[in-house]
C-alpha cells in the first residue's frame, strides 16, 4: 500500500489518499503466492502452440526472465496437455519450473484432467466448460432446465476439484463477458450481474468439495463493464464470508497507445480502490510487451517498486536546458537501478519543492549550470555537460550504484 509520509491524510477532509488492499487468501501457484499479504503477482501467456514443445519452452523462459512470474499456455485439446507434460519437463531440466497456468475452454473435462497432473493451476471458463445447447425461439427455461445442468456442471466439474485439491494445486474460474451462457444471458441478460453469478455458480461447486484454492476473474473487452464486474464481485463474496482473490485484466484490449490506456484505466483503477491480487494485460502484441505495462502500474500506484521512479516538469519558458533531451540521458545511465527515486527539473522556481520525495535531483541552476541534490540537499553546482557524470558519481558516492548488465 502507497504510503505518505506527509501531510497527513486528515489534511484532506477526511478524503483518504490510499485504500487498503483487500484482505485475500493466499493461494499457492508453484513458488509463487497470490493473494493474501503477498505482492500483486504478474502473469501473461505464450502465443505458440502448445504441440511446439521447443518453441513453447523458449517462449516460456523469455516471458520469465523479463519478470512474468506466472505463464498461461493454451490447452485446447487431450494432445495439447499431454505435450505440457514434455515442456514442464525441459523446463526443469533446462532453466527452473516455471508456474504455469492451463487454460481450458470448451467441453474441457478430459483435457483439464489430463493437463492438471502436468501444471500448477488449471483455468476453465464456466461459460465453455458445459456446452448448452441453445433452443430456438426460447421464451423461458423451466427449473427442470436448470437443475438438469446444475448437475451436469457438477458431474463434470468435480473431479478436477477433487484432482487439484489431492495434488494441492489451484484453479482460476475465468469469466468472460463475451462467452457468458446462454442460461446466464437469459436470466441476468449481458450484464456484470450475470458474470458474476456465473462466477459464484462454479465458487460453490468448488467450496461444496471442500476446494478453496481459487483465483477469481472477470474479464471484459469495454473497462466499464470490467469495472463494474469486479466491484460487484467484491461486494457479493464480501456478503457471502468469501476471500479469494482477484486476477485482473482488460481482455482483448487491441494494440499500441489505446491497448495499454484500455488496461491502465481498468487495472490501475480497482488496483487503486485495493481490488486486485494478480494482473495480465491483455496486448495483440508480442507477449513480452505486456510485462513493462504491468510493472510500471502497479509502481506508478506504489503496489510494487521494480525500476527507478522518474520526475520530470512539464517544458516551460523557465527551462534552462532541454528537458526531454537531458531526462533521455539521465534515464539511459540510471535506468537499470531498482527502487530509486530521480528528479529532472527545469528551474529552480518549482524544482527542488516539487521533487522533494525524491532521492536525487538534477535541477537547472543557471544557464549552462546544474545542481544536484541529495533529497532535499543541494549538494553541488555542475556544468550541465558534467550533469549525468557527476550525478552518476554521486550515486557511486551513496554506495547505491550498481553496473548495467552487459
């Protein structure tokens, strides 16, 4: 949770500057945790084919080095999840064992069964996982209708509960707005009341076999509707004494600029209301461009400190260099320091009140001249062609340089 050291939060009118985060249960993914006091966990998945043992293990290791701590692969049918058996394999042979995450969707009970002895989680989706036949020119469903296929999903979803509870491994009951039921649409309409009731429906199942290792997600493609899925299922499972945790994201997002707004704006938003336990965004880009996305909101929201925190001022007629071309600069020395705070201001006017919180400063003194700070500290004045040198030198100086990897 962001803290502040200053003002107090009762100097706001009683507003609060942060929410706590909700209060989860832990679930185990392999070596990784979700939820409870553990940090928001970051996850994507792999676009090869699951049969590409090779190729999907190098995908795998790739997506991991750069930080993605949990992998989905897709699993669409019984040859899928038993070459997932191969990849966990070279995996742990190759590099380390990795967690990873199945996601099973239509008609999936074999498949799930098959691919749960091999990965760390199972994903289903509870409007795929029993097919119902859609009737032609329906007015109503009967309550025979109902409870004839309450039965088949508990037929067909209890024993991969039984199976991951045996073996101590997790399930994400996975709704999408797009792939609701048609039993769901028919009683809730296309609504976030109908995902989660979707999502409650399979919670119970679960909880009626004594399984309890379950993350929880409600996906849309429009952030409104994610928004308001998310907030009601907080509010249904806090009604009902339930605490599992929360995977977001902003399904089908798109690409560039808007892709990554789309999910800062959904994410980021429950993220800073304290909903949120685990988070993918969703990009129809290479999958390693979605972990810098992930990292940089939940340190932009002060979840998690992976990357030096910059501040910058906006150009203005005061600057007395140039502002973009010098954070440019600073950014390439310093980039690859974890958790420090650097601060590239224009003038003197506003520079050293509004970087106050952060650990170095590089500030216009005059023109031609800079001065650097420590905190709040000026510590010297520099010609601007030394600045980074002489900011670099007095990081080294603190003992909090570390050398790029080469």
């Amino acid at each position: 949770m962001l803290t502040l050291d200053a003002p107090s939060p009762s100097s706001y009118s009683g507003l609060p500057i942060t929410f706590p985060r909700r209060r989860t249960r832990p679930v185990k993914v392999g070596n990784v945790t979700i939820g409870g006091e553990h940090p928001v966990v970051v996850q994507s998945m792999i676009n090869e084919d699951t049969l590409d043992v090779a190729g999907s293990v190098k995908a795998i290791e790739r997506l991991h080095r750069l930080g993605c701590e949990i992998v989905r692969v897709t699993v669409p049918s019984l040859a899928h999840a038993h070459a997932l058996a191969d990849i966990r394999q070279q995996l742990q042979k190759q590099y380390i064992d990795v967690p990873l995450v199945a996601d099973v969707h239509h008609n999936g009970m074999k498949i799930a069964l098959e691919v749960a002895k091999h990965v760390h989680k199972v994903r289903i989706n509870p409007g795929l996982y029993v097919f119902e036949k859609p009737k032609e020119n329906r007015t109503e469903y009967t309550q025979a209708e109902f409870d004839e296929i309450a039965e088949k999903i508990q037929e067909t979803l209890a024993p991969l509960v039984i199976s991951l509870r045996e073996q101590g491994k997790a399930m994400r009951i996975g709704v999408n707005h797009g792939s609701l039921s048609e039993r769901m649409l028919f009683t809730y309409g296309d609504t976030p009341e109908g995902m989660v009731e979707s999502a409650l429906e399979f919670i119970r199942i679960c909880e009626s076999l004594d399984f309890r290792n379950l993350v929880i997600s409600l996906k849309a493609s429009r952030v409104p509707v994610m928004l308001a899925a998310n907030r009601l299922m907080v509010k249904r499972m806090d009604e009902l004494g339930m605490d599992y945790p929360l995977h977001l994201g902003v399904t089908e997002a798109g690409d560039g600029e808007y892709g990554r707004i789309k999910s800062t704006a959904g994410i980021g938003t429950l993220l800073a209301e304290g909903i949120g336990d685990t988070i993918r965004v969703s990009l129809t880009e290479a999958p390693e461009k979605e972990i810098p996305v992930c990292y940089s909101i939940l340190q932009a929201l002060g979840l998690r400190r992976t990357m030096v925190e910059y501040v910058a001022c906006p150009s203005c007629g005061r600057t007395l260099f140039n502002l973009e071309e010098v954070l440019h600069k600073v950014r390439s020395a310093t980039s690859h320091l974890t958790g420090l705070n650097i601060a590239v201001m224009g003038c003197i006017v506003n520079g050293p009140g509004e970087m106050a919180d952060a650990d170095y400063g590089y500030v216009g003194k005059t023109p031609g001249m800079i001065s650097l700070y420590r905190g709040r500290e000026e510590i010297k004045k520099v010609p601007e062609a030394e600045g980074v040198a002489e900011l670099i030198n007095l990081i080294k100086a603190d003992g909090r340089w570390v050398e790029p990897n080469t």
